[in-house]
C-alpha cells in the first residue's frame, strides 16, 4: 500500500504529516511512501533527507492523488481537489468537522475514507495518536513565551543593591492539556502561577506543577464524560466573573486556553474585566480562531485597551512547525498502524473499534 502526502496551503499552515524519522517506520510496516517534491523545504528538511530513507519524490500532485492508497495530511485538501483522490481510498487528518462538515460529506460521497483525529475518544489506547494533547502541549507553551515577549518587566523576583523586582504574576484560564503546560512553562520561568477551570479534576493538576487553583465557592464540576469542559450554568458564570474580576487587577500576564470542542470559545473575560488590570499588563489568547475568551481579541492582530495588550493568532503552531510536525506525524502513524490490517496489508475499517468508529465521518 501507498502512503502519500502532499504540502499545505503554507500561507496557513507550516506543519507536515511525514517527516524522514517517521517514513522509515512506514517502510518497516510494508508501506511504500510518497510526496510531493519540496514537501518540507520550508523546514529546512531537503527531497534528499526523504528520499534517503525510502521515500518517492512526485513532482505532479495529481499522479499523487491518483495512486495514494492512504493520504496524510494537516488540514483538508482545497475542495477543488477532491476529483483527483482516487477512490476507495483514506484521508486522515484533523478537518475541523463543525466548520468543515459539508465538504467531508462531499468528499466521503466520491467512496473516500475520511478519519477526522480530533474526535478521537479519550480512552488510554488513543494516548499515543491524540493529536489535540500533542499539539496543545506546544501551543501552550509557546503562548507563554509570546506573552512574555511583550510583558516590558522582569519574569522572575530578583534582588539586586538598586532594590528588589517583585516576580510577574500570570493567570492561567483553562486548564486542559494547553493550560497545564502554560502553568509549568511560566512556573519555571519564575513567575507566580494561578489558573482557573470548569473541572474541579484540574484542581489537582494545577497544584502539582506549582500553581495555584482559583474557583468559585460550591463550584459543580462542569466536565463532559469524555474529560473536555461543557458550558457552564448562568449562575456559575456569575461567579466567576466576579472571581476573575477581582484577581484580574493584580494579575500581569493572562493565557486564555478555553475552549469547547465543535462550538464558538467561550467569552470569560469581558470589558469591565479587562479595565480592572494594570497598564502594561498582557493577554494571549489561544481560543482566538474560535471568536476568543476575550471580548477584544482579534485573529492576528495586538489590540491595545488602556494600555493592555490582547493577542492571539490563527495558528500559533506555525512558529514551532518542526517540534509540532514531528509529534503530529508521530501521531498520524499510530492511527494507520491501528487501522492497517499487517496480515492481509489492507486498511481495515472495523466498526468495533472505538477508535476508528469515533474518527471515521460519513
């Protein structure tokens, strides 16, 4: 069987699907490999880096198409494309199904396996093909580091002769898989550390990586059975806004990380809110593609409100393109394996696995 994959759209997005470490797996599967010449090159990852671990380099993307039993990619391919697909065979990818769905209705209609990797289910067995932990691990992280770019103080307490530089104090909002990372990464760069969640299960977790966990009294615990939070209750939200709108005036740096699969970003910090902080204070928004947990965030763009700075970007996974192709394409070979038949090397599409009964769209 073929595995192919051909590059992206790079204006929107700078990651890949294979990368040489992972073809050689692949190749120890059976697999025959292919892409797209200059697939990588906007890596710094030569044709010859692929081609020396096994893999075809095609320089007509339809002849790809054609002859993939098995495509790879990040995001789904231009609608205009899907005539070149040749049938009966597997996309798999993360599609963003909500905004998405009738294209993949489209393409699934010319008898094409689609697998969506952002449904998958949060089971210990889907661990190691969880593309939204992997990913989200990144994000956070290079948030963290984006806000503090643009925070005009010191990060950690320092004691000098001139005086002391009291440390910066950041609020975390959301504590999934993103949040815990932006907890630990400011932790570690000094800062004193509070975040917040819907899931009380967060408490916990905040606490071992050093932060602290702000909720409101008698708070339910709004967490889905598949571990993601679900919308709060009018009430809860009250609450909360009073809570986040009194820690807000002595918080600097704010990682905005909520969000709810399949529907707009929730709004949690409102304007009279954002008011509260200090100038000079700094907000990322990570929900920002999603219409943002601010009321002021704007897709690409730095909004200044009273001299508070809110951010957030379409894709904050294209300033980490190398670190974050190789755990989604870590991510993508875990999936195939899974899916592939070794004794009869076929794609098997079985309905009883709830991997593949979750992923696959119709």
């Amino acid at each position: 069987m073929i595995v192919g994959s051909v590059t992206e759209n790079k204006a929107k997005e700078k990651r890949v699907s294979l990368t040489p470490d992972i073809i050689k797996k692949y190749i120890s599967l059976g697999f025959q490999v292919q892409i797209l010449k200059g697939y990588a090159e906007h890596l710094s990852i030569s044709d010859n880096s692929f081609s020396d671990v096994g893999a075809k380099i095609l320089s007509d993307e339809n002849e790809l198409f054609q002859s993939s039993d098995i495509i790879l990619q990040v995001d789904l391919i231009d609608e205009n494309k899907f005539s070149s697909i040749k049938q009966g065979s597997t996309i798999i990818g993360s599609f963003n199904v909500s905004q998405n769905k009738s294209k993949i209705e489209k393409i699934s209609s010319n008898n094409i396996n689609v697998f969506s990797l952002e449904l998958l289910p949060r089971i210990t067995r889907a661990q190691s093909m969880d593309i939204l932990s992997s990913q989200a691990n990144l994000a956070g992280y290079k948030a963290v580091l984006e806000a503090f770019a643009y925070f005009e103080k010191a990060i950690p307490m320092m004691m000098t002769a001139a005086g002391t530089i009291p440390a910066a104090r950041v609020l975390v909002v959301g504590a999934g898989v993103a949040g815990l990372q932006a907890v630990a990464t400011a932790k570690r760069m000094g800062a004193i550390v509070y975040a917040t969640d819907v899931r009380m299960a967060s408490k916990e977790q905040v606490e071992s990586l050093g932060g602290k966990f702000l909720t409101v009294e008698d708070a339910e615990n709004l967490e889905t059975e598949g571990g993601y939070a679900k919308e709060a209750s009018e009430d809860f939200k009250k609450k909360q806004e009073d809570l986040l709108s009194d820690t807000l005036k002595k918080i600097d740096i704010v990682i905005c990380t909520a969000l709810i699969p399949g529907k707009k970003a929730p709004l949690i910090l409102k304007d009279f809110m954002i008011k509260n902080m200090q100038p000079g204070s700094v907000i990322y928004d990570l929900a920002a593609i999603q219409g943002g947990n601010t009321v002021f965030t704007e897709v690409d763009k730095i909004v200044d409100k009273n001299g508070v700075k809110i951010m957030g970007e379409a894709n904050i996974l294209n300033k980490l393109p190398v670190s974050s192709s190789n755990l989604y394409a870590k991510n993508l070979f875990n999936f195939v394996s899974n899916l592939y038949d070794k004794e009869n090397k076929k794609i098997k599409i079985n309905l009883d696995d709830e991997i593949i009964k979750k992923t696959l769209m119709k």
